[in-house]
C-alpha cells in the first residue's frame, strides 16, 4: 500500500470515536449560547443534554456526577449571571472542565534518564499491546531520533513474540529475541544487558495479557517490573472495552506505579467514555491515541485540543502540525516555482496535490479539525470530500499518459473511455474529475497572476478545490 493510501486509512482518526458525544454537547453548547441570559431553567436544561450525552457514550456515572457538579457550580456563580454573553461563558466553562476531565496538558515521554530508559506496556489480552511497542517505536525513532529496541516478554503466545519480531523489522527498531522457554524475568534482565551493548537510547518491553485480569498475571507483570525498572508503565487499552476498561486500569493502576495511558482502536466504534473516565478514576495522563492498524497510526494526546474537537470548536493547531509533517515542501516549492515561471499546472501536479491530501486523512478529516459554523451541514461536506472519491481520482490520473497529464485538452471521446476503463470507473467520473481540474487550473493560474488574494476571491465565488464540492 501507497503511503498515501496508509494515510487515508487513519483519515477516521477521532472522529468515529467521539461522534456522537460531539454531536449531542454541540447541539446543546449551541443551544445555550443563544441565549441572552443564563436562567436556572436553561442551565438546568442544558446540564441534562451534558448528562445524557457523556451517559451515552459509556462514561462512568461517578464521572458524569462530578463533571455535571462542577459545572452547575460554576455556572450560577455570578461571573456568568454579570456576563453580556452568559451562554458563550458558559460553554467556556464546559470546555474548561472537559479539559481537565482530559488531563489539562499534553505529557510526553520521559526520555531525561541514562539509556536506556525503559517503557514498559501493560493491559488486557487483546489492547493491542504489541501493534502499540511497534508504533511507539516508529514515533520515537521518526520524531525524536532514538535508537529503540524492542522485547516481548510473552512467553504464552508464540505468535505475539514473531509478531514483535516482524514489526521491528518493518519500523526500523532492533529486536531482541526470546521462546516460550524462557522465565520473563530472564528475558528483561538480557534486554536490558542488549540494550546497553547496542547503545539503544530506548527499550520497549511487551508484557503478557490475560483476559481478565487475575493474581498470577498480576504478579508476573510486578515482577518484570521490579526487574525493569522502568521509567515509564504504560496502561494500554481498548477504547471499545466499555466500562470492563475502567475495571481493568483500577486494577493495574493498584498493582503498577502506572505513568500514563495509551487509548487503542480510537478509529473504530467506540462512543469516547472511556477516554473521558479512564483519566479521571486513575488520575493518569493520556499520553496516546491508537487511531488505525498501520505502524504510524500512533497520535498524541492533547487535552485542550481534544476537548475542543468533542465541543465541535475543531483543532487548527493539529491540523497545521500536520500539515508541517506530511505535506511534501519540496514538491510544494517546486509547483510554486513553476507557476512563477508561468508554466501550466497539469494533471500530474493535481494528482500529488490529491496524494497529499489522501496522507493526511482526505479532506474530511482535514474538515473535522476546522471550527464549522452551526449553520453549516458538516457531515454533508465531510461526505461530499471522503478518501474514496480522491482514491478515484487518483486511478483516472494513472490510468492517463504522461502526454494526456501534460496536455488534459488532447483526452478527446475514445481517451476518455480508456481512461475510465483503465480506472475501473464510468466517462462521466472522468468528466468530472476533468472539470474540476478545469476550475482549479484556473484558480492556480490567478495565484500566479495575483498571489493570494486573487485565489481567496475565486474561492468565495464558487471555485473550490477538487474533494471541496
């Protein structure tokens, strides 16, 4: 699979997770902030929508009642009652608690210690331990560049120590090997001595699981702990365990100096409760968020911005970090640089814009981390912009020649409909993507022409970018 490709495969990132939470507590934040005071009837009425919308998405009731206390005391304080935008305060405040529902601020990894510094992962059977050691290895050796080793200390499950095998291969991590023979205790005591002697700056141990949770794998896992010395213990869990995953994290946060969280499978069906009450009954940060099955489908976790994508408020600062990440600036430096010469943009050009645009998610997933007006149907756009439609658009490209790319106009009847077959898809989606590219060609040749300004005006007017319609 294409990087691209791999990219659209985590385009869900959190918003399947968290959508209907979001839907319910924007409707009601919208609700509130239209008003021209804040009365004990519209707060109290505004307070159940909160309830009943974190009740349906499986967050612990003890949480739901100290969430709701805390903002009923906040908002008939007379901060709010004095306010000229009562409602606008008090969706302020709604976020302000779902902030520090969340954690309050993004923590990372400690790497501060002589290397080298140890992560242990524990959970359940089944969390998605082993893909997780895998794709926090890719996350530190791509964004911190560190030399990392990985150990799986699951000598119950002969598939799990070749999976870990295997996917150190593919991330780029050393590995250091262990059997269904081995005591686990051992098996940590020489990765630790690999470690050093390989001048690995991190080491990643996999822990064994069970289904439940119970006293001999609670023992194990203490003892390769204490063997460890681990720095950082992280709890791993399936974002669609339900309240079984709250039971679960009490019971290790009792059993390990637990340092943070990892949330797995946050792309699937999961409602979001667990997300909001594993970090309030542990008091431990969130440090990461699973969000596909690919080895880079790994996102850290920012409160703040969390809580303002749950509200539908978006999260910009994601989204442009994204773009400085998977945004190719050699490629963009090199369109612009032939726009400024006053060579047309082609069909090629259109195709990596589309590949780029499919790395970050499509353009719906891009949507979800802008600030939406209430007035504006989200899902229609979101719908109208998914990954599916630019994987289309990019088979019509590739099924083109290079002369048809550089010279769009040649594509006459029979081009057409050998194009469309190539592609797998009918004339008309070739027509379309053709017109489309007609308006953005137009839109390019203005920013040569004008800069941005004149761009900003064609937008306004009607001409939006291909996967934008």
């Amino acid at each position: 699979m294409s990087p691209a490709a791999a990219g659209s495969c985590n385009g869900a990132r959190i918003r399947a997770m968290f959508e209907n939470l979001t839907d319910r507590l924007s409707a009601a934040a919208r609700t509130l902030s239209g008003k021209g005071r804040i009365t004990e009837s519209n707060v109290k009425d505004t307070l159940r929508q909160v309830r009943l919308a974190l009740l349906e998405a499986d967050v612990a009731l003890p949480v739901v009642k100290s969430f709701i206390d805390r903002i009923r005391a906040q908002a008939v304080g007379e901060a709010v009652s004095k306010s000229l935008a009562p409602g606008q305060v008090l969706v302020k405040i709604i976020h302000s608690e779902l902030v520090t529902l969340l954690g309050n601020t993004h923590t990372p990894i400690d790497l501060k210690v002589q290397p080298p510094a140890v992560i242990l992962l524990a959970g359940l059977q089944g969390a998605g331990k082993t893909t997780t050691a895998a794709k926090l290895a890719k996350r530190l050796i791509d964004k911190e560049k560190k030399r990392v080793m990985l150990v799986s200390v699951d000598v119950y499950r002969p598939a799990a120590i070749l999976q870990l095998q295997t996917l150190a291969g593919e991330v780029g991590a050393l590995h250091c090997p262990s059997s269904v023979d081995d005591k686990p205790v051992e098996i940590v005591a020489r990765a630790l001595h690999d470690a050093r002697r390989s001048h690995a700056d991190v080491l990643i141990i996999d822990t064994a699981g069970r289904l439940h949770v119970d006293d001999d794998m609670m023992r194990e896992v203490e003892a390769v702990h204490a063997q460890s010395g681990a720095n950082e213990t992280l709890f791993v869990v399936d974002s669609m365990a339900g309240q079984d995953a709250v039971n679960a994290a009490t019971a290790f946060d009792g059993s390990l100096p637990l340092t943070g969280i990892i949330l797995t499978k946050a792309d699937g069906d999961a409602k979001g409760g667990v997300a909001l009450s594993v970090r309030e009954i542990t008091g431990k940060p969130i440090r990461f968020l699973g969000v596909g099955e690919k080895v880079d489908a790994l996102e850290a976790f920012h409160p703040e911005r969390m809580a303002s994508r749950i509200l539908g408020m978006g999260d910009v600062l994601s989204l442009v970090e994204e773009i400085e990440d998977k945004v190719s600036k050699e490629k963009t430096e090199k369109l612009a640089k032939k726009l400024r010469k006053g060579h047309g943009f082609d069909l090629s050009d259109l195709k990596d814009q589309l590949e780029q645009m499919m790395n970050m998610g499509g353009m719906a997933a891009m949507l979800e981390k802008l600030p939406i007006p209430g007035n504006v149907n989200a899902a229609a756009l979101k719908n109208g912009a998914n990954e599916q439609q630019l994987k289309r658009q990019v088979a019509i490209i590739n099924s083109m020649t290079p002369a048809e790319r550089q010279f769009p106009k040649t594509i006459n009847g029979s081009r057409k409909k050998r194009i469309a077959t190539g592609a797998g898809l009918q004339i008309q989606d070739v027509n379309r993507l053709l017109k489309q590219f007609t308006q953005m060609e137009k839109m390019m040749r203005k920013m040569s022409r004008g800069g941005m300004k004149k761009m900003m005006r064609g937008m306004s007017a009607g001409g939006m970018p291909p996967g934008m319609r």
